[in-house]
C-alpha cells in the first residue's frame, strides 16, 4: 500500500551578515524524483542549480541526513548533477532529499534550502537461480542447494521429504543448505519447497525438483541369537530411535567441523556397508542406515570431525553410544561402544578419542556402527568423510 506522502519546498535567502550588499539566491530545479512521486524501480537524482548573479560556491546534498557524492564537478553559474538512486541500498519508505546550495559574489552571498520527500515501495525478491549438487542425487546421499536472490533475503529454509532444515547466507543474495536424501526416498522426482522471505518482510515459497536415483544396496541374512532378540522390543526401539531423533533434528548455526576434517573414527575395514537390506533370522527386515568397521574389543575409536557431544549414554540396542553435533544439521553417531570417554555439552577435535569399542547392545560380535545424519536422514558416512560438506 502506498503511503501519502507530505512535499514541501523551503526557499531561504540568506544574506550574511557584514556582507556589502545582497544577491538573488540560488535557483534549484529539481527535477527527479517528481513531487511526491513513489519509486519502485531504480531512478535518479537530477536537479541543476543556477546563480542569477555571482557564482556557485557550495552543491551539498543529503537523502535522509546521509551525504551523496556526485561526480566533480566545476562550480560556476550553472550545474547539472545526476545520480543514481539505489532503492534497496535506500530500504521501502519515506525519504527526504535536501538540497543546500550558496552563491557569492566579491562579499556577498546567498543560500537556498530545498526539501522534497519522496517514498520507495520495494518490489519482493525473486528467486533467480537454484542449483541441486548434483543435479541428481542417489538414496542415502548427500547433497547441497545453492540459492541466488535479486535481491537481500534475511531467511531461508526448505522441506524435503515432510523435514524443514535452514538455508545459510553466504552473502546476502547467495544461500546454500547441505541436505540428506532420505534413504528410502521414492525414485524419480521429488517435490522440495524453498521458503524465503526478504527485506520488506514478503514470504513467498518456491517448488523445486529433486530427481532421485535408485542406490545400488546389497543384501543380507542376519542369524540372531535369543540374547540379542529379546532386546529388539518394538516399544525400546522406537523409545531410542525418538530419542535419537529429537536430537539430531535441532539446528547449531554455527559450523562446528574444519573444512578437510573429516577422518574415519576406525582404523578396521567396513564389515556392513551403507544402505544394506537385511533380513533377520526372526523374520523382521529393515535396512543399514550406517556403516559397521571391524573392531577389536576396545580399540580406540575417534570422532570423525570437530563437533559438540550432544548424547553419551548406555542404550538398550545402541549400546555405549556417543552422538556428535558437528553444527548445520550434521550430526556423527557411534554404537556399541564397551566405554564412553567424553560427557554431553564437551567439545571434541577431529580424531579425539570418546571411547572403546565393544559389541554392547544389539551387536553378534566387537564393532563399531557408526552413522551420519543430514537434515534428520541418515547419509552415507563414507561419501561425507571422502568429500567433507562445504558452505565456502
């Protein structure tokens, strides 16, 4: 809604005092922007200033209390000035241009004062470029989403298989989210909706494709023994997996891990990789949301990257079981520890011990599980060690 807008024009002659004799002031012609006119696109300042007698001997312009440079220019008894008027740089409402200038002649001098207000109304921002990294992504991996506005946008997110995770600006028009493709995610194309909202306060939503690939997971036969069943209660299981859950769906701004960092938290070979359909000898099935590495009954096992421990905690079928905020929705989890070094809220470096492995909780033998979630989803935890997310 436009604003009404109040123009007044104040001439004001002034002869100095102690000077011989008085001269006409100034004439100022403003020409742009028009008597309360309203801008919503780019314009210009241009105004020229004449001295009936005497010469020109100050052009001082202000918008808004804030000088404005012009091009230099010789003062003598005519200007022509002409500038551009950034409206974003301005902001949306009213304005006021003030104009002094002064002429003298020998001892003589005169001044004019104009004011004009004027008021910007901002059009919202668009959304002109969005890149998917890579274009296509497969189940269970990561990816990054590359925004670019027209204009300055102050928030962002996205949601993405019923999830909604932040965007973060790397300038105010450039915004990039690193983000999980849910494992289980249905091939093809899937809807992702970008939400932003900019200066002036307007909230618009954009739907995004994200084409998935179908990911390439072997299969498996898991013989379990009573001990182990009778710890798979659906009612603990779910108990644990809302726990983990709620943890790994809070958001720490701050990017806690070191570009590069990212190193295994193991030494030994993947025994069970990422995305594995099992099938279980008590006839359930489910699938490998993590990766297992061989281990000895306590090895040392390290965190893959610089974060925060957000879980240290004996668990039912997790076992000893460490969680790592690393920051921006990233999240490192390790099962079956035998001992737990480190203590919730502690901050760890790349490679720091938390604690021992062992085969706590659900586990057939001494290994570790060791999983990362993006945006809630469990990723592939080898593809983020080889290629460590980025928001450079």
């Amino acid at each position: 809604m436009r604003r009404a807008l109040i123009l007044f024009l104040t001439v004001l002659p002034l002869a100095l005092a102690g000077c011989k004799k008085e001269i006409p002031s100034p004439v100022v012609d403003l020409v742009s922007p028009r008597e309360g006119e309203v801008l919503e696109e780019d314009g210009e300042l241009t105004f020229t200033v004449t001295a009936p007698e005497g010469q020109l001997n100050l052009v001082d312009v202000r918008i808004d209390n804030a000088p404005v440079r012009f091009p230099a220019t010789e003062l003598r008894t005519f200007a022509r000035f002409s500038v551009p008027l950034p409206l974003r740089e301005l902001g949306p409402g009213p304005h006021l241009i003030h104009i002094a200038c002064e002429a003298v002649e020998d001892e003589a001098r005169s001044r004019i004062d104009v004011v004009r207000a004027f008021s910007i109304v901002l059009p919202p921002a668009e959304l002109i470029e969005a890149a998917l990294l890579p274009p296509r992504v497969e189940q269970g991996q990561p990816f990054a989403i590359d925004l670019t506005f027209d204009a300055p946008v102050v928030e962002a997110s996205a949601t993405l298989f019923d999830r909604t995770f932040p965007f973060y600006p790397r300038s105010e028009t450039e915004w990039r989210a690193l983000a999980g493709c849910r494992l289980l995610a249905q091939p093809g194309d899937n809807a992702l909706n970008v939400t932003f909202t900019d200066q002036t306060g307007e909230t618009t939503v954009e739907e995004l494709i994200l084409g998935v690939d179908r990911g390439d997971f072997e299969s498996y036969y898991i013989q379990l023994s009573p001990s182990v069943e009778a710890k798979l209660d659906p009612e603990i299981i779910e108990r644990e997996s809302a726990r983990t859950r709620t943890v790994v769906s809070e958001y720490t701004p701050e990017q806690l891990w070191e570009e590069d960092g990212f190193v295994r938290p193991v030494s030994g070979r993947v025994t069970s990789p990422f995305g594995q359909q099992r099938t279980y000898s008590n006839g359930s099935s489910g699938v490998h949301i993590g990766v297992d590495f061989s281990a000895a009954e306590g090895d040392p096992i390290g965190a893959t990257a610089r974060g925060r421990v957000a879980i240290a905690e004996e668990m039912i079928v997790r076992g000893g079981f460490v969680c790592i905020d690393h920051g921006r929705g990233l999240f490192s989890l390790y099962n079956h520890l035998s001992r737990i070094d480190v203590q919730p809220g502690q901050l760890v470096e790349a490679g720091q011990q938390i604690g021992l492995a062992g085969s706590t909780g659900v586990a057939t033998g001494p290994h570790l599980h060791f999983e990362i979630r993006l945006t809630t989803w469990a990723v592939d935890p080898l593809r983020i060690i080889a290629a460590p997310p980025s928001f450079k």
